[in-house]
C-alpha cells in the first residue's frame, strides 16, 4: 500500500465506522443498521484481509498487525449494530450473542494495539450488559481434551512455539480442542464463555423466559412434569446448539444461584414478583 493508498484506506475505515457509531442506538432504524453493516463486511473482506493478506506475505508483522486491528474494530461494529437490530426485532437470545460477540471483538482489538479510545468502547458495551439486559446465569463445562491443536500451525499445541492469546502474522493464536469428553456443566458467575447461559427458569412450575420474564410453554417443558426442583434451560457450550436441563436441587449450583440478583425472585414464596426486603446487614 502506497501512502496514498494508505491515506485512503485510513478515510474509508473513519468514515464507515463514525456513520455506524452513530447507528449503534436502539430507536435507530433497523433499515439503516443493516445497510451499514453490509458496507462494514464488505470494506472488511475485499479492503483489509487483502491488505492483510499482502503483509503477512512481505514478512511485515508490524503491519499485518494494524490490519488485524482495523479487522477487529469493523467485527465489533458489526456485531453491535446486529445486537440493536436484534434488540428492535425482540431476538433476546440472539443480541446477547452479537453482543458478547462485540465484547469479544474489541478486546481483540485491544490486544492488537492498546488504545484508550477502544477501552472506552468496552466500558459502553459492559454498561449495555448490565443495564440494557438482565442479570445473566452463566454455565462453564468439565471436559478432558483429547487433542488441543494451535490455530496458527495446526499442530499439538505442547510440540509448537505458538503462545494462545499472542498475534503471529496478523492472526490471534487460539487453542483448538477438535475432540473432548464432557464431563460436568457447572452455575458460575464468571464463565469463560459469557455466551453460555440460561434462557428459561422453572418458576413454581411455570418456566419464564430468562430476558422477558415471560412464562413460555412447550413440549419440552412439559415432559418435565413430576422433577424434582428447579430447572434451569440453558446452553452450556459455545456454539450454542446444546441445550440442556440443569436442576438447581444441586446444593452447590443452589448457592451460586442465590448470589445472582435475579434469583432472588426463586426465593420468593409467591409469584409477585416482589423483593424480600433487605436486611440490615445487607
Ligand atoms: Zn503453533
């Protein structure tokens, strides 16, 4: 990339991005969202992977870097106007996805190239986690890996140099787990994948959807008929297509649970909706 190239690659990025900063409210029009979105995906795969692409290849770390940085910056952008989009579209589910989506994006971001204007955006999309969604019930599940494969030479982890986390050639270096053993799926309040969480509560046997409060019924709740406890439907793995029913009788995920606001509500020893006054201590 010549400096004028690179003079007009840098206005592009700045104009695209400061027009869907200027999407990313929840009354903005859906129409528009979506029209910045497509302009995002396309400056991203045919302006920086290619440039990406093109550094990695002249050996410029330093640069491929930036790209992956600029890559990181248009993934957020778009995964934030997704969630506001979903949000209008009243897809609970899918905006927390697209937004720990975004969370993650700029923390790839930052790791590219510490700046505090992205730590800034990190704050805002933590203040949307907790002030536009409902405290969350997060899960983590127990699994033996039986192969843990580097991202960036497809090798065994342990017999690479690679570091999980560290940028080589413009790209994050992940740890891949092809194959494990599930073991467990634990209640935790700091998972390692904020995407795995519950969607409905049993609720004095109604099951009430875990973002509208709303009681939900189908077939599957009723082939619970008859368990003991409180059921908890999650998804307790990334990739979000597992659900499974996990019963807080568990005294431990019972503990957990009582620590998250939310459940509060599961003490309570009627349905309306009211909050056990606080104690002194408290
Ligand atoms: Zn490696």
């Amino acid at each position: 990339m010549d400096e004028k190239q690179e003079l007009q690659f840098r206005k592009t990025f700045d104009s695209l991005v400061s027009e869907a900063w200027n999407l990313c409210f929840l009354p903005r029009s859906s129409q528009l969202q979506q029209l910045a979105i497509k302009a995002l995906e396309k400056f991203r795969d045919e302006e920086v992977l290619t440039a990406k692409k093109r550094l990695c290849a002249a050996g410029n770390d330093a640069g491929a870097r930036t790209m992956l940085y600029h890559h990181s910056i248009v993934d957020a952008m778009v995964f934030e106007l997704a969630m506001w989009m979903e949000l209008n579209n009243q897809d609970h589910e899918r905006a927390w996805r697209y937004l720990v989506a975004a969370q993650a994006a700029v923390r790839g971001a930052l790791n590219a190239r510490p700046q505090s204007k992205v730590n800034m955006w990190a704050k805002k999309l933590r203040q949307i986690e907790t002030c536009v969604f409902p405290p969350m019930l997060f899960f983590s599940i127990g699994i033996t890996a039986h192969e843990r494969t580097c991202s960036i030479c497809e090798t065994a982890i342990e017999s690479c140099d690679h570091v999980p986390g560290r940028i080589y050639g413009g790209e994050f270096c992940r740890l891949l787990i092809p194959t494990s053993t599930q073991h467990e799926c634990s209640v935790v309040l700091n998972p390692e994948n904020k995407a795995c969480i519950a969607l409905r509560y049993d609720f004095f046997g109604d099951l009430v959807n875990a973002f509208t409060w709303e009681v939900t019924e189908d077939e599957r709740a009723k082939d619970d008929e008859g368990s003991d406890g409180h059921i908890i439907e999650a998804i307790v793995t990334p990739g979000l297509l597992q659900r499974v029913r996990y019963n807080i009788a568990d005294p431990r995920a019972r503990d957990i649970v009582k620590k998250q606001h939310f459940c509060v509500s599961l003490a309570l020893d009627d349905k309306s909706g009211r909050l056990p006054l606080p104690t002194q201590n408290e």
